[in-house]
C-alpha cells in the first residue's frame, strides 16, 4: 500500500473530498498543511511515496512547498502532484 503525504489546508473546501479519494484508492494517507517548516518534517518523518499538494485555498503555499521539496536533497526525487492549479497558471 503506497504512503501519500497530502498537502492542504484543512479550511480548504475539497479538503474532505480529496481525503475520501486517496483512502479510497487504499493509500496509506497522512496530512499536514503546506506551511514552512512543519510540513517539511512531516515528510522527512514519514518519508511517503508520492506527494500530492492542494493549491486550492492559498496556491503561493502549496507553489513554495513543492519548490522546498524539488530542492531538498533528500527529497527531490519524490513524485509531486500539483491538484486545483488554478486556471490562469495553466
């Protein structure tokens, strides 16, 4: 079962239903918010196998966070999945 570090606020609108999708695809899940430094403990802890990072409710946030993960050491090779981009930066 792959582990899934999902990214988002927890005010976010979608929070619940993109929760709902990764436990039901059977992914091992856990949750922080794209904050500075908190999530990048979290997944230095956890050490998932995949990212996917909400850019719904603050989308600089989730940006920065993907950028912080890109250039770790440790990190960059992690798959990351940008989910809500909006419209404008696509």
């Amino acid at each position: 079962m792959p582990k899934v570090l999902l990214l988002q606020f927890h005010s976010d609108p979608e929070s619940v239903a993109h929760r709902d999708m990764l436990s039901g695809l059977g992914a091992k899940l856990v949750e922080d918010e794209p904050r500075w430094p908190t999530f990048f403990d979290t997944l230095n802890r956890e050490r998932p196998d995949v990212v996917v990072i909400s850019l719904g409710k603050i989308p600089s946030h989730g940006r920065e966070a993907a950028r912080y993960i890109k250039d770790g050491f440790n990190t960059r090779n992690m798959p990351v999945i940008l989910t809500d981009v909006p419209a404008k930066d696509i």
